[in-house]
C-alpha cells in the first residue's frame, strides 16, 4: 500500500516551515472552524478540539489523505492570550510576559483512514524582562501582531526568550516528534529524508 498524500490543515506558514524542514511533502487546506470558546472549556481541551475539529473539516472532504490539524495557545495566570487586536493590545501581552514565565500549548491531531490520533504538547517559555523601548521596537518589527501571545520564538521574539523547558518545535507551532509519533500510531511512519511508508497490515 502506498503511503497517502499529506494535507496540513493550516494556513500557519510556521507549521508548512516545519514540515518542510523534516521533508515531509504536503499540501495546505486551512479548515475552517470557530475558534470561539466553549463555556467552562479549559484551555488544554479547547486547543486539542480545535486541531481534531480541523483535521476532521479537512479529512471530510478528502478521506484518502492523511491530515494534520494543529492550534496553539498562550496561557499566562490562567488567562488565554490570543492574536493581539491591534499594537496596544500587543503591547499589554508583552508587558505580562516580561520576566516572567507562561505555558504554551500546542494540540496537535492526526487522521487517516477513519482513525484519529491526538495529543497536547505543553511548554513553558520564560522571557527576559523587557522594557518599554523593548517592547515599543518589538512591535515596530510587525511580527508580534499575528501570533498567539504577540511573539514568535521563531523570528526576532528569539531574542527575548529566555529559556524554553519542553519542546520547542511546539512554540513554533507544530510538535515534529509528537506528530511523527501519532502518524506511526496510524501505520503511517516516517523515514528519515521525508518519505513515509505504511506498516503492513498483522
């Protein structure tokens, strides 16, 4: 059996980098879902609904393919930080952050064939402590103002990270070591290059 084609449900380039960089080929079909919250929805349940809620949208329309649904959120004292309305709102999450640390989730979900895979990968992110001239030039870049928590690790957030404890391919936005690990939990395992194989049936 030939392995099946790759969809990443997602329209985060981030995610596409990183499957990109473990050579996994793909395609991209954002799913369209709403991202609401439920009353009394934690946020590590609400992140695993919305990546399952994605690759289910995706998978309905094309159940040969294997896809990947993904979300990921910033939780500081409880409290969810998502993509900031506007620099001000930026510049309030920053200043939370600074010097201090908060948890980032990233669900991630996997489909093929009927079946489902899904798991949470939690980490924690500890900042420099920044000051208004930090913050003001941060924002200046544009960067902050389309991601979670008003940064990317990925980009010039780097350098106001101070310590990542977990996984940092999931501050990016996608697991690669937990993703892989749930494509094998389907029979679908990677190769090293990118190619994958399917199990042959026991």
């Amino acid at each position: 059996m030939s392995a099946p084609r790759v969809i990443l449900a997602s329209q985060s380039p981030r995610r596409r980098e990183l499957l990109q960089l473990v050579g996994i080929p793909h395609a991209v079909q954002p799913a369209d879902v709403d991202e609401v919250y439920r009353p009394g929805e934690e946020p590590m349940a609400h992140a695993r609904r919305l990546a399952r809620e994605k690759a289910a949208t995706v998978a309905a329309a094309d159940p040969e393919a294997l896809v990947v649904g993904s979300d990921t959120i910033v939780v500081v004292d409880g409290d969810v930080l998502g993509k900031p309305r506007d620099e001000a709102h930026a510049a309030e999450m920053l200043t939370r952050l600074s010097g201090r640390s908060h948890v980032v989730m990233t669900a991630v979900a996997v489909r093929w064939g009927g079946r489902e895979r899904s798991a949470v990968e939690v980490v924690g992110v500890t900042f420099h402590p920044l000051t208004v001239e930090d913050i003001q030039a941060y924002i200046a870049t544009r960067e902050p103002m389309d991601k979670a928590g008003a940064y990317g690790i990925q980009g010039f957030g780097a350098t106001i990270v101070e310590r990542v404890d977990g996984d940092y391919f999931a501050v990016m936005g996608l697991p690669l070591q937990r993703t892989v690990r749930l494509m094998a939990e389907l029979g679908v395992r990677y190769r090293f290059g990118g190619a994958l194989a399917v199990d042959a049936p026991a």
